[in-house]
C-alpha cells in the first residue's frame, strides 16, 4: 500500500495482488454483489467496483439495462452448489448446525445432557 499526504487527509493507493483480482473475477462474473466481494477481499465496495471497471469486467448483472442480454455460464459442478445436512437424529428433519451434525434444538438437548453427566460425576 502506497500512502500519500496531504495537508487534511491521507490518499493510500492499494496494490491488488494477482490472487485478489483473480477472486475479484471469479466473484464478479458469478454475480455476487459488490459488497459480499468486498468483504471477502477485505477491502471497501466503491474499490471493488473501481478495480472491476478498470479491469474491463462486464456491467454487473445487477446494473445490466432491461434490453441487455446475460450470459450465464452453467454450472455443473453439484460439489459447489450448497445443499444443507439434514440433523442425523433420526426423526428429526430439520437443518443441521453448520459444522455439527444434528439441529440446533438436538444440539442444545445433547449439551445439556452432557452438562448434567459432568455435574454428577
């Protein structure tokens, strides 16, 4: 990061690294929003967007005009589409925790059974 100043305030000039812009790409062209790219870059929407500008990338989907045409590449990887882990109880058909493997309510019964476990011994 280059940092020039001035007599009010500081001008800093981010350098994006080849992994960034790569993911600047990546993002882009999937659609996702200015700010979720942001926040995965760790850096501000407004140089997400100038970087995209300066590098080309097609208008966002988002910002496309209505007579515009989108060109969406198809995605046939099921590995990255999300599908949620059902709770491994076995009458239970609620979604699982992130990371865990049963639901919240069956979480929480089996923290607490463990809790009365420790208690008494």
């Amino acid at each position: 990061m280059v940092c020039y100043y001035y007599l009010y305030s500081t001008c800093c000039i981010i350098m994006w690294s080849k992994e960034q812009i790569d993911v600047l790409r990546r993002l882009w062209n999937r659609g996702e929003p200015a700010r979720i790219i942001a926040l995965q870059l760790r850096t501000t929407r407004n140089a997400v967007i100038g970087k995209a500008n300066r590098l080309g990338l097609p208008k966002h989907p988002s910002r496309l005009e209505d007579n515009e045409e989108i060109i969406y590449e198809e995605n046939n990887n099921v590995e990255e589409l999300y599908q949620p882990k059902i709770c491994s109880h076995s009458t239970c058909t609620m979604t699982a925790q992130p990371g865990r493997e049963y639901c919240a309510f069956h979480c929480r019964l089996i923290i607490e059974e463990q809790k009365k476990q420790k208690q008494a011994s």
